[in-house]
C-alpha cells in the first residue's frame, strides 16, 4: 500500500514540474492567448510548437484542436483541449486525458429549462447520431421535454413540423446529420416564423442565430486544465465543468423574449 501511494506520489510530481508544450497545427491568436493564461495560472513557462519532433520525453503535451489529436503519436503525458469529442475518442488510446469541445447535453438541457421554465423543449437529433451522443440522450432526467429524432427516411422539414407543433423550444444537438452549415438556416427561419427560439449545439450557433447556449470560454478551459495539470493523476477525457453562458441579444429582442439574468446561478454553476 505503501509503494502504490509512492509511486501516484512520483507521477504528480512528474506531471506539477513537467515542462507543458502546446502542440497545434496552426497557430492563432487564440491560441497565443491559451498559452498566455495558461502560463500566468502555473506561474511558469508555457511553449507553443508545432512540431512533436521538438518535445522532450517529460513534457507535459497540451494537443489543441483535432489536427494534433489525430496526429498525436507520442510517449508524453498529453492533454487533449478544443477537439471534437469524436476526435477524442477515436484516439483515446494515445491520450493521457481531455476536455470534450461539446457541452455536455444534460447541461444544455437544464439551461433551455432554466431559461424558458415550464416550456416544453424538443430535443432535436437524428437516428445516425454519433453514440455517445445518443447514451447521453438516453440518461436525460428532468420534466418537459421529449425527443424527437429524425429517421433516415424522413426529410428534415418533416421532422421539424414534428418538433415545432408541440413544443415551444427546440434544443439543438451535436448531430451532424441534423444541424450543420446547410441546414442551419432552414431550422432557424422555420422555428422563428413560429415563434421558437434555438438553443444552440454549441457557441458557433451564437452568430448563426441561435438565442443562448452554454460553452467553456478562455478562462474555462484554463481552469480546467490548470486542474489536470495539478492533478495526482491525470483523468479520462471528459467534459469540462467550468463554462458559461453565451446569450444572443439581439435575437431575444427579435422574438419578444426576456432571457433570466441569473441563468448562471440557476444552472448552479
């Protein structure tokens, strides 16, 4: 017992005085700011690269962004931060741990609720959505809401028709086969036409029209990783608990809605 807690003793600090590398493809501004925080939080040094040829066999190996995930073939620690969760999973194997990009769908549910309370919500995806999209579908607990899936001989319109006659928010979801690029007017147009706001998959949907959402900003995923980095070990990859609330204004006022200002309290972040 003894030598087992010595040696979780030797791993955290391995991993509390590692030099931590961000590993990206591309560089960007965002990016500049993630090490920047990032270094101001640890009170030490934190190197951005591209190359993993670079890395020293004790760094600590932040990879950001799908690209660095799917490349990743190293021994060193590593982290994976701003990558798809099916990135992540695909390459679980490889990685030491991760935060999922997607807000995890239980959270978005409580805060279509705590932002339209006692509205019914449809919960919007496909039957081709990715699995642990639907296992996060299956364990959905609360009141109010339903969900509606679209099957793969069924058009979008349809399965719209379907949501918006009986409920009065639509909660939009991680599935590809329902909310992209070329759909995602089409849903909006017709669930605004009646009167339904969006809650969006995630933070893009913001600017495309969506009223709220949650999602973990700069300072979240600092925090997080902070975490893990301080951590007696580093756990598997998961979503991250800090996050905050995204609202769009200006779609609110369009629709003649009045969006709580507590929602941060009522999701008891």
């Amino acid at each position: 017992m003894r030598l087992v807690g010595f040696v979780v003793l030797l791993l955290s600090m391995a991993i509390s005085h590692a030099d931590v590398v961000v590993l990206s493809e591309a560089h960007s501004p965002a990016l500049q700011q993630l090490v920047v925080r990032l270094s101001d939080a640890l009170a030490k040094p934190v190197s951005l690269r591209q190359e993993a040829s670079d890395l020293s066999a004790d760094d600590i190996v932040i990879l950001a962004g799908d690209g660095a995930v799917t490349g990743w073939r190293g021994k060193q620690h590593s982290i994976a931060v701003w990558a798809r969760r099916e990135a992540i999973l695909a390459n679980v194997d490889r990685l030491s741990s991760g935060i999922f990009s997607e807000p995890p769908l239980q959270r978005q549910l409580d805060l279509a609720r705590a932002a339209f309370p006692g509205d019914q919500i449809s919960v919007l995806m496909s039957d081709s959505a990715p699995e642990w999209l639907r296992q996060e579908a299956s364990i959905l607990s609360g009141e109010n809401y339903s969900l509606v899936e679209k099957r793969a001989n069924q058009s979008l319109n349809q399965v719209l028709r379907q949501a918006l006659a009986k409920h009065d928010v639509i909660l939009g979801t991680a599935d590809p086969a329902v909310f992209n690029a070329s759909t995602i007017k089409n849903i909006l147009i017709t669930a605004y036409r009646q009167n339904i706001p969006l809650v969006g998959p995630h933070q893009a949907y913001i600017r495309a029209g969506a009223i709220v959402t949650t999602y973990s900003s700069l300072d979240d995923t600092v925090a997080r990783l902070v975490d893990l980095l301080r951590a007696d070990s580093l756990p598997p990859p998961a979503h991250n608990p800090y996050f905050s609330v995204l609202k769009n204004e200006q779609v609110a006022r369009s629709l003649d809605i009045t969006l709580p200002d507590n929602i941060d309290t009522l999701l008891n972040k």
